[in-house]
C-alpha cells in the first residue's frame, strides 16, 4: 500500500492481518467476534477530515466505498450502521452516513445531524417520527452510534444507550445494499454532487455494515470498546475504503473510550481567587493533573509562558486536600488523584498547606496556603456542559453561538466557534472576530487593558455589514457561559434572570441595575393610535376602578361635592413587549419617560365644577399575567422578555376636585341625595370605550361624614355625543343620606321650644300684657333668625322646602299669638257682681240691657229674653280670659297636631 496520514504500508498490513483473525473467527456469522483484553490494543483507523479548523470547508474531502463491488450483497430488510465521530467544527448539515444506488436514489440512506437534532432520510424518505432523538452539542470528544433496521422498525444508540424506537415511513422497506457509501459528505447525486454544508468535520472511525440486526449487548460491547467488531458488508477498518483529502492513523481501540482533558493555560498572573474566578468565566475551572502524563504535558505547555508567567512557582494546580488531609482533590469533580508528583519533601505544609503551585524548573508541584497572595498564571480545565455563547448577532441556530477556548495565538488563548467562526487576539492587541468559512473578519474590538478579555459585554465595530447593520456600526456583543435563564453582567458573571434591576447590586461590577428599562416599543409604534381590543376590530375595553379616598366637603348652597380619588385604569397593549417584570406591582413602575413613549387614556370630567380639578400624582405600572416568551438566544444581556398578551398596564391616577350635584333639598333634613361622578375618555367611542363588566367603584372613606352619610355606590357605562363623536363615559354615583340627628336638636327642637315658649303666653293674665308681648315678639324674633341661618345653608329653590313650611308654620303661630294679645286689648273685660239669694219668683236685674240680643244668640225668639245658660256662654266668647281660654285649649294645639300629622306624612311618604 503507498503512504496514507504518515502510516506506512507496514502497518496498514498488519492492520488488515488483525482483522483476518476477526473474520476467521466468526466465520459463518459475518461479522467480528468479541476482543479479549490483549486484543483492545488492536489498532484501528482513526480518519481526519477537515481537521484544520482555520480552514474553510471543502467539498473534496471523504471516504468514499463502492458496496456494489462486492457480488453477494443485495436488497435487505435488515441492515445495521455503526460508527464513531469525534466533530472538531459542526457544519450545518453535520454529515456521517450517505449511501446512494442512483443519481435518482441518492438518499437509500442518509444520516445526519443539524446541531443536536439528528435526522434520518430512508429509501428517499425523510423521517419525521424522531424529533427527539437528540444528542449533547460537544466537540473533541468520542460519540458512538448504531442504527439499526429492522423489517421496518428503527432503532438508534448513541454510546450504546437507547436514544430512538419507532417505525420507519417508506414505501419500500428494502434497501439495495450494492449502493456506494460515502463518509463525511452528502451524495445529490451518485457519488457526486456534494454541497460545502453538508459535510462532516472531524474524527472517524470503526465504520460498520451489516445486513442483520445487531443485539443490544453486541451495541453496548463495541459502545464501550470492549470488542473490536467488522461489518460483513463494509468495514472501515477492513476494506479498501478510498481515501480523498482525509488523513488517517491507527489507535488503540481502548484510547476511544478515554476521556480527553482539555485544558488552556491563561498567562496572566493572578492570586488563586481571580485565577479560580477567571476560569469560571469561561465555564472552566482551576486545572489539576491526574497522571504523571497530563502533567507532564502540562508542563512542556507552560513553558512556551517564561516570560509572562515569570515566577519559578509560576501555575496554579485546581487540586486541594482541604477535605481530606494527604487525599488531593481536582477542582472541577472533587475526585481523588493518586498519582502524585510532589518535588523533594514537598507536602510539608499539613493541614496549614491545602493548595499546589508547580515549580517551573521541573514541573513538580509545591504545597500552599490557598489564601497565599501570591501571582501566578492559571491553567483551567473545561467543565461539560458548559459552552461559551456569543450573543448579539443574528444566529439561526443556538449551537452557532457556542464557543470554546481552545489553543493560542499571538500569545493568548483564542475562542473557536463551534460553526467555524474565531475569536483572536491580533498582533496589535485588539480582539477580531473572524469567519473561517468565508475568510473574512466579521468584527474588531478594542479591549479595556492589555489582560483583558472579550469575556462579558463589549462595543464591537463591525468590519463589513452584518445582521442588518451597517459597516463600521458599533454593536455590542456578549461573551459568557450564561444560559438562557441569566443574566449577562458586564464583566461576564452570571446572575438569574430574577436579579436584573430588582434595585439590589447582585453584579460584582453593579451592571445589573444599568439601563434598567421595562419597556420595549416596536418600529413603528404610534402614541396617538390606542391599541386594538381582545378581538381584532373591536374597540379596547378599559377596566376601571374608581377608589374615592374621601369626601371633603359636600356644599348644599352651591351643590357641589369635593371629592379625593384615584382612578385606576387596566389595559392591555399587545404591540409592545416588556422587560424584566418582578412578581410586585409596584416593581415595575414606568418612569416618565416611559410614560411618554406609550398610548395612555386621557381622562375628562364633564361635572367638574368650575373647571376645579386638579392631577395630583400619576403613576403607571405593569401588572405581569404570565410568563415570558421563549429565551432569545441572541440577546445580549438575556434579559426576560414579556409579550404585551403577557402584561397589563395600569395607570393610576390621583384627582382632586369639586363636582357638581343637582341636590333636591325638599324633603331636608331628611333629604337622601343622588350624585354623580362622570369620567370621560378623550377619544372616539368606536376606538375606546369604558368596560361595562369590569368597571367599579370602592368607597375608602368612613361611612360617616359630619353632615351626610354615604350610602350605595354603583357605576354604569354610557355614552355621550352626537352621532358623529361619541364618547364612552363613566358615571361613578353615590347616595348621600343627611344625618338629622345634629339637625333635629338645632332645628326642630329649638323652633318647637320656641312654639311652646310662644304658646305659653296664652296662659299668662290678661292684665299683663307687657309680659305676653315681650315674650312673643322675642320668641318670633329668635325664631326668624334662626329661619334666616338656616336658609342661608341651603340652595336657593325655586321650590318651596318643608323646612322653609315649618318655619312658615312656627312664624305664623307666633304670629297668630302676638295679634291675638294684641286684639285681646280691645275686648270689653266682663264687670264683677256678687251674687245674693232670692226667691226664684223674682229674679234679678240684668246688670245692662243688651242690643241685639236676637243676633247674638240665634236660639231666642225675638222679644224673647235669652236662658241663662247661652247667656253665660256669650258673655264667655265676649271676655280677653276667655278667649285666651279657647286659642290655648283649642285652637293652637288642633292646627299644631293637623300640621304635624300632614307635615311628618309628607316627610316620610
């Protein structure tokens, strides 16, 4: 055989006599038999394709078969494909398997895998059945895959696990073997047509067919390397595969199952705390050598290092006995390493000593206090599992912002992109970021200080056009092992989500709390446009909650209420997207110029009285409903955003004011009055209009105000305009109810005082008249000023009030009472006689002879003399005492008691 990777023919032979053995041995089966422990060291092919990574990708590079060749192999129900990749770069179509009979049928099989989704094509037959078969995105590292067919059911493996199980859709379940195989490229057509993205880039090796199906057992033995196995239709390691543009060698079957230590020296001098801190960053940590080989290469690493890691303790080792006296520990996994490589009498330090330094003449290592100020460079070891992600560009797929550290270059370590691209450090001390595809750099930036690193959040300006932007924009870019539930601080430290501007430096540098906004508008927004309702077409509903805080005065004269408010406002605008929203209210406060940037209701009050209403405080929050869309890889900080579905805006409002109120004061003091707050939005009813469902009102005041108490509340939503404008309007009403209490014991109590006061003259002697008047004309007097202070409390009507009745009422009987003292002086006093015995046959004289006797009493004839008894009642009538007598027996307490039952009837009707 001529030359192939550097291999000679020699042991290329040898190779293919190890598997002659195989064959011998399962002669009969078609396939290997399992390896003894001596036989593990048998070497296999080990095929590179691609492996520059600074390269861009070629379509001339694969391994490349003709099955046909080959006269026993045929069509099948039953095949088995297995192998093993080790991607050193993912392409977008990451191609392992392709087997084509035609130009036509170029797809009899076709494995692959687009970031960590693989797919399947099948007799040209694309299976859609998988969509979970997915594996870890990694690179350097060995994976092993089988998938087996088997009369229409697929199974698939990956490092001998069970990772798919289901049927395969396809017309023809058997598939023509005699086809031609290619490895790492995608045939379009028969052993041809390859496209530069669908390609594979990497390792390979133990490359099998078989037209039966394996066992799981016979999986798990070659997953886990435990045998050497060979394909009875193809083997990579047994047939004559073609090789074009790859490399290959031979390894130890057993060093594929290893795993590879992956670390990166950073040379830069720094205490034990920053080294640790700086590996994280970059989601590695403190390295610690496990065998005197990883040391060793360690070492002969480090060296290239003299001059900027200087010291002659000059690399930190991540290993400690801090748990466990004498028992050293790596870093990263906390396992014990028992191969040690301590220099002269070193440890010496006990229990006083728990970290390593390595000496830099031998590369031995010397135990340290772990708190010792002391600079050395810092090697850190890659934790699984943990990529760097490059946010801020336009990606399509989240794998194509994974990053690793991974070698150096112009004396610093450099990030390569799990899609080609590179992150350096160029001559002149700036950071590029450089396409290995197209071969052109992409970005620059220009770092703080000579250690820096393009870790966290940077400026970068853009060397050619890209996502949109423009050349030589400044875009800034993120670099952190950050996953899509951190956040991103700007040295590169993760945080959650939930520490992002909740006004508390969980950042070590505080940019946590920067540029802490809540709102996201989009191109285009308009303020003057309010957002569309639930339903598309529909005018936006506004939830509304009218909380009166309390009643300042309620003015009778003027018919005015004073009222303190807050109106709050619920709604939602679907054409924006939020920020960060915190599980509290009043978290997520906008600031003014929030405020500005967003469509809000503008409120008028159409009752105002005197135009007196005055904004006191307004305020405008976000109310989360819930949670926030997917994480957007590409963001650079990875903040949560929120749909405007996922959010309600509040806008509360705090109003004083005075309002009109039409008061009905008739029936006073026991009058019940009705009014009103009326709320108005400033635009077109067809647009916004008040929700009549979700529209309330809270009373926060006490129930009990000095004059009134405060009864139902209730609100309704109507409409005012013409129709050509119509406005949604809010009418907020309540119901006061006059405490008559106060006002009966300073109305109706003195008034009827003063009543009885007047009344009570009548009972006074005729002869004093100076005293019945006095008494009177004070009385009306007092009664009258108190009608006059209590009109004046009330609205000038242009109806009459029963109030102003009762007064009328009480001023008329007083009146009544004067005149009648009065008039009671021009009535004839009766003349005092003694009356003396006499026989009843002479009785006496009449003291006068009246006139008119017949007039006065009807009963008498005329000439007739009158009978003693209506004589007596006349001369009563004719008396000042009797008359008092009559009006304070009779006439007074009867109109007082008919005036009282109609009044008190009418009140209370």
């Amino acid at each position: 055989m001529e030359r192939e990777g550097g291999k000679t023919r020699a042991a290329n032979t040898t190779l293919w006599v190890c598997g002659l053995l195989f064959l011998l041995q399962g002669a009969g089966m078609g396939v290997a038999v399992g390896a003894t422990e001596t036989d593990k060291k048998v070497g296999v092919k080990v095929f590179e394709l691609q492996g520059d990574i600074w390269a861009p990708p070629r379509t001339d590079v694969l391994l490349r078969y003709n099955i046909s060749q080959k006269d026993s192999v045929g069509r099948t129900t039953e095949a088995t494909v297995c192998y093993r990749v080790r991607p050193s770069t993912l392409t977008d179509y990451e191609v392992h398997i392709s087997l084509a009979e035609s130009d036509q049928n170029n797809n009899v099989l076709f494995i692959s895998r687009e970031g960590g989704v693989n797919g399947l094509y099948y007799n040209g037959n694309r299976q859609y059945g998988f969509p979970n078969f997915t594996t870890d995105v990694t690179l350097h590292q060995w994976v092993h895959y089988c998938h087996v067919f088997s009369s229409g059911r697929y199974q698939a493996y990956v490092d001998g696990v069970e990772r798919a199980l289901g049927p395969v859709v396809a017309k023809e379940l058997s598939i023509p073997l005699n086809s031609t195989l290619v490895l790492g490229q995608e045939q379009d057509l028969l052993a041809g047509g390859y496209d530069v993205v669908q390609i594979f880039r990497g390792h390979m090796a133990e490359v099998n067919l078989w037209n039966r199906s394996l066992t799981q057992g016979e999986v798990e033995d070659m997953a886990s390397c435990r045998t050497a196995s060979y394909g009875n239709i193809f083997s990579s390691d047994r047939d004559d595969v073609e090789v074009l543009g790859a490399t290959w060698e031979s390894r130890d079957l057993s060093s594929l199952c290893e795993k590879t230590e992956e670390f990166v020296i950073f040379p830069e001098m720094r205490y034990l705390s920053e080294s640790r801190q700086v590996c994280q960053r970059f989601g590695y940590e403190v390295f610690g050598p496990r065998t005197k080989q990883s040391n060793e290469r360690l070492f002969k690493e480090s060296l290239q290092f003299t001059k900027s890691c200087s010291s002659n303790y000059h690399l930190w080792l991540g290993l400690t006995d801090e748990e466990e006296e004498g028992v050293w520990r790596t870093f990263i996994d906390h396992d014990p390493v028992s191969d040690t490589y301590f220099e002269g009498i070193e440890p010496n330090g006990k229990r006083g000593e728990n970290c390593l330094l390595m000496f830099r003449p031998n590369g031995k290592w010397v135990d340290t206090k772990c708190s010792l100020a002391w600079p050395a460079c810092t090697p850190c070891e890659k934790m699984e599992g943990v990529p760097l992600r490059l946010r801020g560009l336009c990606y399509e797929k989240q794998e194509e912002s994974y990053y690793e550290v991974l070698g150096y270059r112009n004396g610093k370590p450099y990030f390569h992109g799990f899609y080609g691209n590179m992150i350096y450090r160029t001559r002149n001390g700036n950071w590029e970021l450089f396409d290995t595809r197209t071969n052109q750099t992409l970005a620059t930036m220009t770092p703080r200080t000579e250690e820096s690193y393009p870790v966290g959040r940077h400026r970068w300006s853009l060397a050619s056009s890209a996502c949109g932007f423009p050349n030589a924009s400044q875009i800034e870019l993120s670099l952190s092992t950050c996953s899509d539930d951190e956040f991103t601080c700007a040295n590169g430290d993760c945080i959650p989500q939930h520490g992002r501007c909740n006004d508390d430096d969980d950042c070590s540098d505080f940019s946590d709390e920067d540029d802490c906004t809540l709102l996201q508008t989009p191109l285009g927004y308009r303020i003057g446009r309010p957002p569309n309702g639930d339903t598309k077409g529909k005018e936006l509903e506004l939830e509304t909650t009218v909380d009166i805080l309390r009643f300042v005065r309620v003015d009778d004269v003027s018919g005015v209420v004073s009222l303190e408010l807050n109106v709050e406002i619920v709604w939602k605008d679907l054409r924006l997207k939020y920020l960060n929203l915190k599980e509290f209210m009043e978290w997520n406060i906008l600031t003014e110029k929030e405020m500005s940037q967003i469509w809000r209701p503008k409120l008028g009050f159409p009752n105002v009285f005197d135009g007196n209403v005055k904004l006191l405080k307004e305020e405008l929050f976000f109310r989360k409903t819930s949670d926030p869309l997917s994480p957007q890889f590409n963001d650079v900080k990875m903040d949560m955003v929120y749909s405007g579905e996922a959010a309600s805006i509040i806008q509360r409002q705090h109003y004083s004011g005075s309002f009109s109120c039409n008061l009905n004061v008739f029936r006073y003091p026991f009058d019940t009055q009705e009014c009103s707050l009326v709320l108005r939005v400033a635009i077109r009813k067809d647009l916004v209009r008040f929700s009549p469902s979700r529209s309330f009102v809270r009373n926060h005041e006490r129930n009990e105000l000095p004059d009134y108490e405060v009864g139902e509340l209730w609100v309704s939503a109507t409409q005012r305009g013409n129709s050509q404008t119509a406005y949604s309007v809010l009418e907020v009403k309540f119901r006061l109810t006059r405490r008559w209490t106060t006002i009966i014991l300073s109305l109706y109590v003195p008034t009827t005082m003063l009543l009885t006061i007047g009344y009570a003259t009548l009972f006074v002697r005729v002869e004093v008249l100076q005293v019945r008047l006095v008494v009177s004309l004070t009385t009306l007097l007092v009664l009258y000023t108190l009608f006059n202070n209590t009109s004046d409390a009330l609205p000038a009507t242009a109806y009459v009030k029963m109030v102003d009745l009762w007064f009328f009422f009480s001023i008329f009987v007083l009146f009544f009472i004067i005149i009648l003292h009065v008039a009671l002086e021009y009535v004839p006093r009766t003349r005092t006689r003694t009356r003396t015995r006499s026989t009843p046959s002479t009785p006496p004289p009449p003291p006068f002879t009246p006139v008119g006797i017949t007039k006065v009493f009807p009963s008498a004839a005329v000439g007739q003399e009158a009978s003693p008894k209506s004589y007596a009642r006349w001369v009563f009538l004719r008396s000042p005492e009797g008359v008092l007598r009559v009006t304070r027996k009779y006439i007074v307490p009867i109109t007082m008691i008919v005036f009282n039952l109609v009044y008190w009837l009418v009140i209370f009707n």
